[in-house]
C-alpha cells in the first residue's frame, strides 16, 4: 500500500468527524445486545471526543505543536530582502491538500479545495513581489483526484483566478518524501537549490524537512497559522472551526505515520514532473 493511501484510509476512518461518530456508533451496537456498561463507555468515548475537538482550547494546542517551522511569517519586506540577499531563491513551490469534482468548471474534472486555494492565492502573492517561477505540488492521490489530475487543477485555478502560470507540475504518486525528491530533481535540472516553499503553517514542518532531505534550501512562506484565533474566555466555547482546525492537526500527525509507513514500504522511481501547459 502507497504511503499517501494509508494517510487517506486514516484521514477517511479515523479522524473526526468519523471517527468519533463510529464510536458511539458501535456503542448503540452494545446497547441493543444489552451490554450497557461497554456501550456506555463507546458513547461517551465518541460524544466526547468530538466535545474535546471542537474546543478551540484543544485545537490550538494540537496545531500549535506542529507550526515551530512557520514562524517567522514571510513578510514583504523579507522576500524582498531575501531577493537581493547573495542567495536568492530561483523559485517558488506550493503544496496542493486536495480537490473536489467539477465535472463542469474545473481543469481535469476538478477544482482545488478550499484549503488549495488559500495556498495558491498566497503563492501568487509570492511571484508577484519576487518574480520567481512556480511549481505545483499536488496533495496525496484520492479516488479520481489522482496526483496528475490535482497538478493540472492547481495550474489551471492559478492562472483563472491569480493571473499566474506554474512553470512546473509535480505528479508523483507517492507521498510528501518522494515527491519532494522528484520535484527537486527537475529543480536542480533548471539550476535551482533554494525554493520558497507555501503551505499552511500547521504542514510545514514535515513538508520542508521532506524537502530539505531532498538537498533543498528552503525558506517557508507559511499561510493560515491556526493558532492564537480566539479571545482569552472563547477557547472554552465549542465551535465548527476549532472542530475543523483538530481535524486538520490530526491529519497532519496521520501523515507523520504515513511516512514512516513509506521509510518501511514503499518503493520504486518517482515520474519526472510534467510542464505546466501538459
């Protein structure tokens, strides 16, 4: 099994609001063959656990020990600094979370998430101060979103919607690790060591190790820290965002299992990255 399908398999089963909503669902399986005590148990371990969750408290707490990397946030006036330093960046790379079927309005039959689009919008703000070329870099493959599809949706919202064209499309099939090194290969190939890299906070720690593994000097330009959102008092205060922001965070921490399950797995060459205009 790819690294990235594990990742998918856990996001999909296990984190809220399935995972929780399946707990309770076995305890109303106990309930009716009269085993209280356990059935008991099972609910409030899922009811629970979604209270847990949407409290911005608990979803600060699970982000913010994952966003150490994102700080300091890349200003204006330190990518423009950065870009007459004497080691300039030749170029920018943005990370895809995923997509949605638009059989009707998107490239490949698909448009970026919401969280893809953050992404974007901030890499293009990126290009525009430094000048820089794009990469592309899609989320892990699920169902019809294949690695190659996300790429094509990516390059397409950008250019509609940012006025940005990506000069490269990254399309590895297998996680954050393989396609950090198939993507800094075609870098190295134009000459390129020294990448700004967008992604949201919470993911760029894990994302620009995989990268600087790859023999890339990275500078982060993080989007979205989800930590420090709410007002002292509000934290206690359960909410659909906070609810949203654990399952993000849990995702991420999933991701770090599916990369040990790839350093124990996975194998194989990764496929070079196609232009943006394939």
């Amino acid at each position: 099994m790819q690294a990235s399908s594990f990742g998918w398999l856990l996001d999909l089963i296990l984190l809220p609001l399935a995972g929780p909503l399946l707990l309770a669902a076995f305890g109303l399986v106990l309930l009716v063959r009269k085993r209280r005590s356990a059935s008991v148990l099972l609910l409030g371990c899922g009811i629970g656990l979604i209270w847990l969750l949407s409290l911005p408290w608990v979803s600060n707490r699970l982000c913010g020990a994952l966003e150490s990397e994102a700080l300091p946030p890349l200003t204006e006036a330190r990518l423009q600094s950065l870009m007459t330093g004497g080691r300039p960046p030749g170029a920018v790379v943005v990370v895809g979370a995923g997509a949605r079927a638009a059989p009707a309005e998107g490239a490949a039959g698909l448009q970026p998430d919401a969280i893809t689009l953050e992404r974007l919008a901030q890499a293009a703000w990126v290009v525009r101060v430094s000048g820089l070329r794009l990469m592309v870099a899609p989320g892990a493959p699920a169902g019809i979103a294949t690695a190659d599809a996300q790429s094509l949706a990516m390059a397409a919202s950008l250019e509609r919607a940012f006025g940005q064209r990506a000069a490269w499309r990254q399309t590895a099939r297998g996680d954050t690790t393989r396609g950090a090194r198939e993507a800094a290969a075609a870098l190295r190939a134009a000459g390129i060591t020294r990448i700004v890299l967008v992604t949201h906070a919470w993911q760029m720690h894990r994302v620009a190790g995989a990268w600087r593994a790859a023999g890339v000097e990275v500078t982060p330009a993080p989007h979205g820290s989800c930590t420090g959102r709410n007002e002292i008092g509000a934290e206690l205060v359960p909410s659909v965002t906070a609810l949203d922001t654990s399952r993000q965070a849990l995702a991420e921490w999933a991701a770090h299992v599916g990369r040990f399950w790839a350093d124990l797995f996975d194998g194989g060459e990764p496929d070079p990255p196609k232009p943006a205009s394939g």
